[in-house]
C-alpha cells in the first residue's frame, strides 16, 4: 500500500471524522439526501473473493456513525418527501443482488438501529427452484482457481486474443456477455465441471442468494422495501432490447408474486443501462430507476436516473464515511 494511503486512512481520515470536518463537506452541498449501496455482510471476512461483502463488525460501525450523523430514512421518504430537518442530511441504505446473508447478518443489525433498508433482489430469488448463486459469484470463483484449465473455453469463444489485447480482465469481459453468449459459455463450461458442485468447494456465506422462501421472510420486516435488480444479472447495456423487457418484465412479476407486494423500483447491476433502457423499464410499470456511476459511459446527470454512492467494503470506516460526506456534492439528490 502507498504511503500517501497509509498516512490519509490512519490520519487524515480519522481527524476529519473526530474534528466534524466530515459534517461541513456535507453541509457545503445543496444536496440533501444520499443513496448509499452495499452488496452483502458475512460474519467473516471474504475480501479475498471478493470486495462486495463487507465484514458484520464493520458494517456495525458504520450504521452506528450513519444514525449519529444523518437521518436515515426510507428510500420512498427520502425521493418523495421534504427533509425534515435543514441542518442534518438524509441517507437512504440500499443493498444490490439478494445474497442470503442480507437476511441473516445485514437485518438483524438494521432493525437493531432502526434504519430502513431498500433490497435491490435479482428475480431468480423469487422462484420456487432458483439457481443458488448468480453468474458474476461463478466468474469470480472460476477467476481464482480455473483459468488455465478453462483455456480451451475462451479459444472455443475467440476470447483468448480479446483477454491477450484487452485491458479488461476475464472476469469483465464475460460478465459484460449478452444472452446468447453467456448461454454458450455455460454450456461450454458444463461439459468441464459440475458449477453448482464447484462452489458448494467455496464458503457459502460468499455467494448463497436468497431463496423464495428467505426472501418473503426478508420481505416481511417491517423496515424492509424490495425492489429489482432484473432477473438474472445481466448488464442491460450489453443485452438486445427484447432482453431487457424479458429480465425487466419477469424480475418483477416473479418478485410481486413472491412477496405479495407491487414492485415499484429498480436498480441496474454494475449501473448498466441506456437511454432505450429507461424507456423500457418505464413501459415495464417503474416508478424509479437507479444505478452506480463507477463508468463514466452513464452520466450523473441522467434525469430518469437516481444516483447512488457504493460503500467500499476495502478500506477503513472513517475512509468510508469521509467519502459518503464528500458523495452529496456529486451523487446526491436535492
């Protein structure tokens, strides 16, 4: 690690969070509320799979600081009403994908707080017999310990000379698939490994995603909204329009029928979309849409698009919390 990192996570870090430096770079925005995206929380730490889950004491911490310092609020209260109070910003939390352990590890802890909580679910939770992980947590795993043997794979595709050439990772390029492709590879992979036996090889607390059974329990609190995150992870950007309305249509459908509830928001994995997109999603019955801006391709400034600000699970808490203050400038809403 540089020194430069070392020195700002073990010093300038925690002087702004314990001088109330935090507070003023919030205050000096116009924004008033913030949405802030996490993926999953496990009792131990799994950071050497993957930066999505953040560590159950960790994640503590930080709702601890967030109800000192903001208002936390519902995502429907901080998109549809009037702040409260001029002098305290507002902070909506929301998680991504549907891992089992928002249920076990992340609720428990939020209704210990009391701070509401919005679910962002892939609609494969919903059914009866879902897959029990999603693509990217397979492409993650096969990343870390089956490259070599998959080789033939990636010639089979022509990707060999796209992973040679390209600055993108393996993990990247196939996570960016369209349906066709990604149907290919995974019937290509099957006739090399049994998937599911693959990583059931892996802690389950990584990669389990709901069932439909854990989500209408989720579903159930009464701090809880779910929302979709389409139906089988894709990137709406990099699929056909025809896909889209599929993964939009049945993601909602598969979650209304599972929870009883209507499903009126959706946020796109990796922040993924275009402005056909929007429209799709609107003709669909969405009352909002949400998204990430880690890829410059998809502008903040999108009107139908609600921004939010993803929490690293990689760094320290007040790292963290210094940058959520510093996020109202850029990614908050009025």
């Amino acid at each position: 690690m540089k020194l430069t990192k070392v020195i700002a996570r073990n010093v300038i870090f925690p002087f702004t969070a314990f001088t109330g430096i935090n507070r003023i770079v919030s205050n000096r925005s116009e924004n008033n509320g913030l949405v802030i995206m996490y993926h999953g929380i496990t009792q131990k730490n799994t950071s050497w799979f993957s930066p999505r889950h953040l560590q159950k004491d960790q994640f503590e911490e930080h709702l601890r600081y967030l109800k000192r310092n903001f208002d936390c609020v519902s995502l429907d209260e901080l998109i549809q009403t009037t702040p409260k109070h001029k002098t305290r910003k507002q902070i909506a939390l929301t998680f991504d994908d549907g891992y089992l352990n928002n249920l076990t590890v992340a609720l428990p802890l939020l209704e210990k707080y009391k701070i509401p909580v919005t679910f962002f679910i892939s609609g494969v939770c919903g059914e009866e017999n879902p897959t029990s992980f999603l693509f990217p947590d397979l492409l993650q795993a096969l990343e870390r310990s089956k490259l070599k043997e998959l080789k033939w794979i990636f010639d089979e595709l022509y990707l060999s000379e796209k992973l040679k050439s390209n600055q993108d990772d393996f993990y990247s390029i196939v996570k960016g698939f369209s349906k066709t492709q990604r149907l290919t590879f995974e019937q290509l992979l099957k006739t090399q490994l049994d998937p599911v036996e693959f990583m059931q090889s892996i802690d389950s607390e990584i990669w389990q995603i709901l069932s439909a059974e854990s989500l209408k329990k989720l579903a159930e609190s009464n701090i809880v909204t779910i929302g979709s995150h389409g139906y089988s992870h894709y990137l709406f950007g990099e699929i056909s329009e025809i896909d889209c309305v599929e993964e939009l249509s049945l993601s909602k459908q598969v979650l209304e029928k599972c929870i009883g509830k209507q499903i009126h928001y959706v946020a796109y994995p990796d922040g993924n979309y275009t402005d056909k997109v929007i429209d799709l999603a609107k003709n669909v019955g969405y009352t909002h849409q949400f998204a990430v801006y880690s890829n410059p391709d998809f502008p903040v400034n999108q009107k139908d698009i609600i921004s939010r600000h993803v929490v690293s699970s990689t760094t320290t808490r007040d790292s963290c919390m210094f940058f959520i203050h510093s996020a109202f400038k850029k990614t908050g809403i009025p």
